[in-house]
C-alpha cells in the first residue's frame, strides 16, 4: 500500500508521518519510509541523530544507477540515459518490491531500528546552494516517482512518502502514485486552503484524499473543520506530550504514546487497509502513461533527442500479477 502525507509547512505532516511509520513497523509490518519533501526532517523524526540523517545517501545523486536497473532488459528503452522521471515499465522492465534486496535499496535506502522492528529510509536529498539557479526540486522527487513507476507492493506491505509542503507535488504526476493521500490540515484558513488545491487538482484522477486535523485544541476547531472540509475530515489530534518529548530527542517508548493518538494511527492504517480494495490497476498504468506523454511533450523528447512515446508498452499493466513475470 502506498500512502502519501501532505499538507502546508508546518501543519505537522512530517511528525504525523513519522509516527504512521511507527505505528505500522510496532505491529511487524515491512515499511519503506521516503522523505521527499524539500526541508528533509523524516529521518530525525524516526531518531536520527544529525549526523546520521546527513549521512544518509540521496536518490538523486543515484539516478543514472536507478534508471539503469529499472530499464532491465525492456527493448523500448534504448538507453538509462533516455529514461525520464515519467518513464513507465514495460515487458523486461525490472520492478521493485517492499520486501525483498535490490541494487536500488544497496545504494539508496538504509535501515533505522525503532522500538519495535525497523524500516527502510530513503531520501530525495536536501535542495542544495548548489541546485539554486540550475535545477529545480522537482529534479530530486523524480527519482521517487520513478521508483514508484515500477513498484508492487500488495497487502500489509507499506511504503510511506512524506511529500513537499503545499501544492508542489502536483507539479507532476507523483500525486496519483498513491493508493491513499493524508492530508494534515491546521484549523486555520491557510491550513484549509492547500485542502481545497488538492481537493480541486485531484478530483479528475480518483485520489482518495482523507483529511487527518492537527493541533485541534477543542470543540471549536473542530467545528470549523468540519465545516470546512466535511466527509474527507477522518481525524484530529491534539497535543501530545510524546511528541513533544521526541522533538528535544528524546522520545520515550512508543507503547507510551497517548491512547487517543494511538486510536487515531489505528484508524489511520484501518482506512488505508480498506483502500487495498479500491485498487485498479489499468487506471494506475493508464494515468501513468498520461504524465509520460505530458512530460514527453513538454520538454522530455527535446531533453533526450528521442520520442518518448514508444517507451510505452501498449498491452503492459501495472499489477501484482506482472510480480512473477517481470
């Protein structure tokens, strides 16, 4: 299951994420965590010291060994070079899965150990002095979206991205690569408004967006919440004395987080379980080829001297079943 956190600049979507991933890893569930966002704060929430998280390897400067292993053998790909961060699998293509090694995770995921369990941490990289006036963030994330191309994952396997504040994401097709998206919302008229861009850019493309409240200090902003974003409201959280504690570094056990921020992680997984349902593949593949033809033509066919089109595969689908073939 792929699961997106979103929201504003701090409305919390890296702590609340952070402590999803806890949640799932405490009950033994395999878990890939990626921190996507442009300020990278995933690997210090999950107890990072700032060495260890600045030490962590970056997608991005592993792109060329990425796309080479992702291309395997598919014929319609002349070379890793030609591969964009739209680029979808076909027939030879190799395909990554949650529970399993690959040179991908080798170079670009490391495992933290939590209370319980541990998961894999992967990161865009941090948008550095280097990157102003020559690239643009969007150049980091496209690793993670090419990685979530041509990832199958199935039941009670998780991969969690903490994606960049606001409405970036849309800035490519990265937004439909999840089975479920978690907004964090403040109730505050700011915290609403990235609500209503999501809601609005993500209508066309059935993304199943649940509103997770954060910092909700009472009955009044609850209300307004309600009011404002209606059905798509799951849950609130409000303050949380484990938290706090894990922001100065140091976080007690998870088991003694509060019991109410503990049903609401529960409800949180229940939700994304009951998407595994909803999944369909076609439309997953379908979308997928949408934003390729769009970058293709946008800027992607000048960039690689190639027409980027007969990288699709017409009578491939992203599924499950493709697992034992590809």
């Amino acid at each position: 299951m792929k699961i997106a956190f979103v929201g504003k600049g701090g409305s919390g979507k890296t702590t609340l994420s952070s402590l999803f991933i806890r949640h799932l890893a405490a009950s033994g569930a395999p878990v890939v965590a990626v921190d996507a966002d442009i300020n990278q704060h995933l690997g210090p929430a999950l107890g990072l010291d700032e060495a260890e998280a600045a030490a962590l390897p970056a997608m991005g400067e592993r792109l060329a060994l990425i796309k080479d292993y992702l291309r395997g053998s598919n014929p319609r790909i002349a070379s890793a070079e030609t591969m964009i961060k739209t680029t979808p699998p076909g027939e030879g293509s190799r395909l990554l899965r949650v529970c399993e090694d690959n040179p991908v995770y080798d170079a670009c995921a490391r495992p933290v150990e939590l209370d319980d369990g541990a998961v894999r941490l992967m990161v865009t990289g941090p948008f550095t002095d280097a990157d102003l006036g020559v690239s643009c963030y969007h150049s980091k994330t496209g690793a993670v979206e090419l990685c979530l191309n041509h990832l199958v994952d199935g039941r009670d396997e998780y991969v969690v991205v903490d994606m960049t504040a606001g409405s970036d994401s849309f800035a490519s097709g990265m937004f439909t690569r999840f089975d479920i998206t978690f907004l964090v919302a403040e109730p505050t008229r700011k915290g609403i408004s990235v609500y209503r861009q999501y809601k609005e850019y993500a209508r066309d493309f059935g993304v199943v967006l649940k509103v997770v409240g954060n910092k909700v200090q009472g009955q009044d902003d609850l209300d307004f919440l309600r009011a404002e974003v209606g059905d798509d409201l799951l849950v609130t959280v409000g303050h949380s004395d484990w938290v706090r504690a894990m922001e100065k570094g140091r976080p007690p056990r998870f088991e003694l987080l509060e019991d109410a921020n503990r049903r609401a992680l529960s409800l949180l997984r229940t939700t994304v379980d009951a998407t595994y349902e909803l999944r369909d593949p076609e439309r997953y593949t379908r979308q997928m080829v949408h934003f390729h033809l769009k970058n293709a033509l946008s800027w992607g066919n000048e960039r690689t001297g190639t027409d980027l089109a007969t990288q699709i595969d017409p009578g491939y689908v992203l599924g499950e079943s493709v697992t034992a073939s590809a």
